[in-house]
C-alpha cells in the first residue's frame, strides 16, 4: 500500500463528507455561517473523522452511512475547539493553517460566536442522524449505537473531557504545574477528542464493551502522544511547514512536556506509546492504513 496516496485519497474523501454537513447560509445568518465555515473550510488533516471511520472498518462495520454524520461532529468540534484556543484570551494566535484566524478575519466577537455555532451544529448533526435512523428503517440496536456514540463525543468535548484539560491549561498558565497538573491536561485537552474517535467508530460498528476500553486506551496513547509531539513541533518546527507560529507555549508561559522533562524524555515517550497503541489495534483487527495513520501523526513533523 502506498500511505501517501492513500492518506491524500481519505482526507479528500473525509473533507467531502464533513463539507456536506456544514450548515447552509440563510438571510440575516449570512455572516455567521460564513465565519463558521471559515474554519472549516480553511482544511486541515480531517483526523478525527478519518480514525471514526477506520475505526468502524477495524471493527467490522459496513454501513458507512450510519459513521458520516458522526465524522462530521466530531470535526466541527475539534474545529470550534481552535477557533476559540486562537482568541485573544487564549493563545492569541494570528494564523492557523497558514491562513487567518476565524477572529483575526471576522473579528473576535465572530470569533467566539462561529466556535459557538460549530459546537452546537455538530450536536444538531448526531440528533438529526438519529432522529433520521427511525424512518430510515434501522433496527433498535444500532440506534441505540447511535445514541451511545453521540453520548460518547458529548462527553469527551465536554468538562470531563477537551474543556476540563482546556480549563486547567488556561488557569495554569504562568504557574508552576506538576506531573499530575500535566497528565490531567494532556489525556483530556488533546487525548480526550483522539479516544472519542476510536471509541465512536467501534460503537457504531458494535464491538464489544471490553473492545471499546481497548480502543480508549489506544486513542489515550495517541492523543497524549500527538499533544508531546505538538509541544515538540512549537520549540522545533518549522512555522513554514506547521502553518502557524512556533514558539507560541514560550510566549504565553505555558508549561509543555518539553519544559518539564525535556526534549529526550519527551521523544521516548512519543515512540512509546506509538508502539503501544499500535499493538492494541493489531490485537483488534486488521485495518493497515489506520496503524500507519497512528505513526504518521505521531511522528508527524507539520
């Protein structure tokens, strides 16, 4: 298998898929679906929707109907997610993708309220799916699947998830942070999105309770992996190849991996929990594109 056609092929795919769910523009909503969309449409590597749906093959699903409207949540959540880290009151970034920010094009107070819509869409985008499946024939037990994974994203979007890790970055900032401060921020600002993913996919496709622990644990290697990665690209990358500013931890005084166990231990345990999560998805099934997925974004170097 050549990964980099194959890679290039899913994302075109995957990019069509959550474009066909975005909202469509209206009188007097004309700006806010534009700067919503902004986002969106801006790109990006779509690999959130990509693992739901590798995912759902690894586990033997077949329907890939039922996973679209689930690979496009997850997307707007994961994107209203970074439109708001790019605000002022955040990481006050200026480019993203090597474009504008949604509010440094729109403006900060469109800026907040496209994060906002992008955020509720995508909960507007499962519930439709599922009031969908009744007359669309689908038996109870996979719109029970349904709820479950719908149930599953909302949480790990939500304060025992991405906005909890969020939460305590932010009031972090600036302050001394211990080993479990940073945990606690790794496995649910990046981690927790990355598992929702993985686990989403295996419902859907109905696997098993303990199969879906198994697919959590390996989404938490990769989350906690591609966030130590992140942290590694902002101190070393290249602005050019990452499309956004590097050193942007350094300037809001954030505490990373890095900083704290330095650059060795931090790529240690980068490869660590690559191989980690690659066993427990071969353990599973055999999906080949979706192993060197995980490497590719670990190891990533943009």
């Amino acid at each position: 298998m050549n990964f980099e056609k194959e890679l290039s092929n899913k994302v075109k795919e995957t990019d069509l898929c959550v474009r066909s769910f975005l909202p469509e523009s209206g009188k007097y909503k004309e700006l806010i679906v534009e700067s919503a969309r902004y986002s969106v449409e801006a790109g990006g590597k779509r690999l959130r929707p990509m693992i739901l749906k590798e995912s759902f093959q690894l586990c033997k699903g077949s329907d890939f109907n039922i996973v679209k409207p689930f690979m496009a949540a997850i997307e707007f959540i994961h994107s209203y997610s970074l439109v708001h880290d790019d605000l002022p009151a955040m990481d006050n970034d200026d480019y993203r993708r090597g474009k504008l920010t949604t509010h440094k094009k729109f403006g900060e107070d469109f800026g907040i309220l496209a994060g906002d819509a992008l955020l509720n869409h995508a909960y507007e985008t499962m519930l439709n799916a599922i009031l969908s499946s009744y007359s669309n024939g689908y038996d109870k037990d996979i719109i029970f699947r349904m709820n479950k994974a719908a149930f599953v994203i909302a949480g790990k979007a939500g304060i025992d998830g991405m906005v909890g890790g969020q939460s305590l970055d932010v009031y972090l900032t600036g302050k001394d942070m211990n080993k479990d401060q940073l945990e606690y921020i790794f496995n649910l600002k990046t981690g927790a999105l990355i598992e929702a993913s993985f686990m989403a996919g295996g419902i859907l496709a109905g696997a098993d309770d303990n199969t879906v622990d198994d697919l959590c644990l390996a989404g938490h290697l990769v989350g906690v992996a591609f966030q130590i990665q992140d942290d590694i690209l902002d101190i070393y990358g290249s602005e050019k190849e990452l499309g956004k500013p590097v050193h942007s931890d350094e300037k809001n005084n954030k505490n990373t991996y890095v900083s704290l166990y330095g650059l060795d231990a931090a790529k240690k345990a980068v490869s660590d929990m690559s191989v980690r999560a690659e066993n427990i998805l071969k353990n599973i099934g055999d999906n080949e594109f979706l192993i060197q997925l995980v490497n590719y974004l670990i190891n990533r170097t943009k």
